[in-house]
C-alpha cells in the first residue's frame, strides 16, 4: 500500500492507496489494469476524485469521512508538481 501526507483545510492528513482505493476506482468504472492519469479523459476531476477516494480510505474505509467537493477545492490550490505526486502514488 502507498501511503502519502498533503496539507488538506489547515491540516495534514493521510491519503492511503490500497486495496480498498483500488476497489472503489473499479466500482466507479477506472480501468486500473491500463491506467493512465495523462490519458484520463477529464483530468480536472480525476485529482480531487483520487484524493478523495485515498482520504477515505485512511479513515476507516468511510467515504462519508470527507465532503468530495471539498477536494476540488484542494486541487485548486495545489501546485502541478503537487497534484502529480498524488497521482504518482495511485
């Protein structure tokens, strides 16, 4: 498992990339055998979704532990080299 920090609303938290994470990515239709972020075809949706996903799963596997949006609001602040270091973890 991948496990990586970010600074998320003042705060620095967990995103963990295991099996959970890989399951839900199946279960909202990721092809995670051939994935590709360069190749996704929205890649504006795919950090805060990613980010989000690896946030819940560090909390108990509860995706009712974070507000999705606010992840998008996250990626808005993040530098390129931030959003790739997440995406590098997955």
């Amino acid at each position: 498992m991948n496990v990586i920090k970010i600074h998320f609303k003042g705060e620095d938290i967990e995103l963990q990339f295991g099996n959970w994470f890989n399951g839900q990515m199946i279960k909202e239709g990721f092809d995670i055998t051939n994935f590709n972020p360069n190749l996704y075809q929205n890649p504006f949706l795919l950090a805060p979704f990613v980010a989000y996903l690896a946030a819940c799963s560090a909390k108990d596997f509860d995706r009712n532990a974070y507000n999705e949006k606010d992840f998008t609001y996250w990626a808005e602040e993040q530098s390129p080299e931030e959003i790739t270091r997440v995406l590098d973890k997955f």
